[in-house]
C-alpha cells in the first residue's frame, strides 16, 4: 500500500474504496488514504466524501471483518453442537473471540495502531453497533425458539456480552498482561442462563 502503483481500477463508489481498505487489512497492511485514492484512481476529496476519513473506513472494514468472523462461529458451532441454547451462544462467542484473536489482519493492525483499534473497537460506533446487532439477533434467534429464557431484555443484554468481551478479549491492549477469554465466557454464561459446576466452567 505504501507504494504509489499505478491506479488499478476506477473507483464507482464507497464499496470500492472499502474492498480495497479490506484487502489491505487483510494482507497486514497499513490502511493509507493517499495510496486508496491513487490505486482507484480518484481524488482524496472524493475519497474523505465516499467513506469519511480514515478512522471512519477502518471501523466500517473492521465492522464488516467482525460480520465475517461471527457468521464462521455460528456456522462452527451449528456444526458441532447438539441443539441450540445457553451452551450454543456460549460456544458461538468462544470461537468468535478465539478467531478475532487469531486474525493476522488484526495482529498486525494492533501491534501497529493498538491505540486507534482500541479507541474503535471498545466506544459506540460502527464496530460496537455491528457486533450488538449480530448478538441480538443470536439471542432473540434462540429465544423465539424457546430454547433460551432470559430474564433481560435482549437489546440491552447484546449491548452488555459485547462490552464484556471487549474488555476481557483485548485485556492485552488495555494494560492486563494476555486476554481473558475464559473469563469473558464465564460472565456471558451467568448473563445467558448456562449451567457451570459453581466455579464459572460449563457443568459436565
């Protein structure tokens, strides 16, 4: 991305510039508003009107990267769990979390910019939106289907798995040594009603 390639395909609009923004992240490399205007062959005052600035197209890249990895939990856990449920949204979250951390498009934004992926990340905005919604609709998929009472609501109860996560998953980033998956996993276990043996682990 850092050098000044010729343009390699004229930009129609806002998809284009996040295509190429997630190809970049993708392959660990810095998402730079002058070589995405120069590859797509537009002005930077087109680029800042398409996607807003910088901060703005990595969180919309990095919404749509949470989408994506959400979406793989789901379809791992379906694929390995018997039923849905407590221990169903439990397992989703587990390989959600595991994968994000996983990620080497993440690894390497965040051994560069930890500041800026923080600040993104863990304030409401497009990445907190994105994934609250997609917990949402885990959670109200599997209470419509009677498989999962809760005694919150689910709106406000998405918002509070997603902070929790947050702030257990990237407890690296934040001053805490390495992350807290497991922790995290035993506060959403209480929130969602899954059964543990008493210590916070899942009962056998």
């Amino acid at each position: 991305m850092a050098e000044r390639s010729a343009p390699v395909l004229h930009a129609k609009g806002p998809a284009d510039v996040i295509a190429l923004a997630t190809r970049a992240y993708l392959d660990g490399e810095p998402v730079d508003m002058s070589a995405l205007a120069h590859q797509l062959g537009i002005g930077r005052a087109t680029l800042y009107r398409w996607v807003g600035n910088r901060e703005e197209l990595l969180a919309v890249v990095l919404a749509e990267a949470t989408e994506r990895t959400f979406r793989a939990a789901e379809r791992s856990a379906q694929n390995g769990a018997a039923g849905g449920g407590p221990e169903y949204v439990v397992d989703v979250l587990a390989k959600f979390m595991r994968s994000v951390l996983a990620a080497p498009g993440l690894k390497a934004l965040t051994q560069r910019e930890p500041m800026v992926f923080i600040r993104l990340a863990t304030t409401p905005g497009a990445i907190e939106d994105r994934a609250a919604a997609l917990v949402e609709e885990l959670l109200e998929r599997e209470r419509a289907a009677g498989r999962l009472p809760l005694l919150l609501p689910v709106p406000p109860l998405a918002v509070a798995i997603v902070r929790v996560c947050d702030f257990h998953m990237y407890a690296h980033l934040l001053g805490r040594g390495a992350p807290e998956v497991e922790t995290a996993l035993q506060i959403v276990r209480v929130l969602v009603g899954a059964h543990t043996d008493g210590t916070g682990s899942a009962a056998s």
